[in-house]
C-alpha cells in the first residue's frame, strides 16, 4: 500500500467543525442513498416475484448501488479523496516502469558498443533488409510480378 503521510493533531474546535462538515457532505447523503437503494430494491424484488423480467436486473442493481456508495463513503473518510490511492499507485508503477526503461536502454547502449561495426556479416545483413525494405516496403503487401 502507499505510504501515507501522518496527519497533524487537530484542535477540539477543529474536529468539532470537521465532523459537522463530515456529517452534511459524507453521512447524511450516505444515510439517504443507502436508504433509496434499500426502498427500489424492495420494490423491484416484489416486482421480480410478480413476474417481471427487468425487474429482476433492478433488484441487484440498487443494492450493487449502495454497496458502491459505502465504498466511496469509505474512500472519502479514509483518504480524502476517492482517487488519492489510484494515483499514488500509478505514480510508483510509473516511476518504477521508467527506471526499468532506462536500465533497458542502458543495456541495450552497452550492447550495440560491443558489437563491431566492422563485422562483415552484421553488414551484409543491414544491406539485406535494406534492400528487401526498398523492394518491398513494410506494411504493404509484397507486389506481384
């Protein structure tokens, strides 16, 4: 997992105001959108059991609903943020996909230095596929005669 900075102390009145901000724009609309979720999909597995098709792909998918609400409930109390943890993650697998990248090239620079560039094989060969590009040029189909 990410490394999280520590948060610093909040004062008594600091948390007063964060938990009364944290009630009106995470708890209460969470209360509310559980609470819809829970009423549609009792109306729809009622409707499901009198014999409605549709319904029965409305009864999973307001609790599917819910369930997404208490995740990003849960994100937003957590992190702050419901993407905070996606884009630290990103960001390492970047960094990491980067250094990688510049080892390769590295080898791959250390390599074509110890080939010879006088080897006469290695030279024919770059004719060849030279000759056989100007012939026949990548991405077309061979030309008939």
């Amino acid at each position: 997992m990410s490394e999280q900075t520590p948060r610093p102390a909040l004062s008594p009145e600091e948390k007063k105001i964060k938990r009364r901000k944290d009630f009106w724009q995470l708890d209460l609309p969470l209360v509310l959108g559980l609470s819809l979720c829970i009423f549609l999909s009792i109306i729809e597995f009622r409707r499901a059991g009198e014999g409605v098709g549709r319904a029965w792909v409305y009864a999973f998918q307001w609790p599917l609903i819910g369930a997404i609400c208490c995740w990003i409930w849960y994100r937003y109390r957590t992190e702050g943020n419901v993407t905070k943890g996606f884009t630290n993650k990103w960001k390492q697998r970047i960094n990491l996909l980067e250094a990688e990248a510049k080892a390769a090239e590295q080898h791959n620079d250390e390599v074509s230095a110890a080939v010879a560039p006088d080897d006469p094989d290695l030279q024919d060969w770059q004719h060849y596929v030279q000759d056989l590009q100007r012939r026949e040029p990548p991405g077309n189909p061979p030309t008939e005669k």
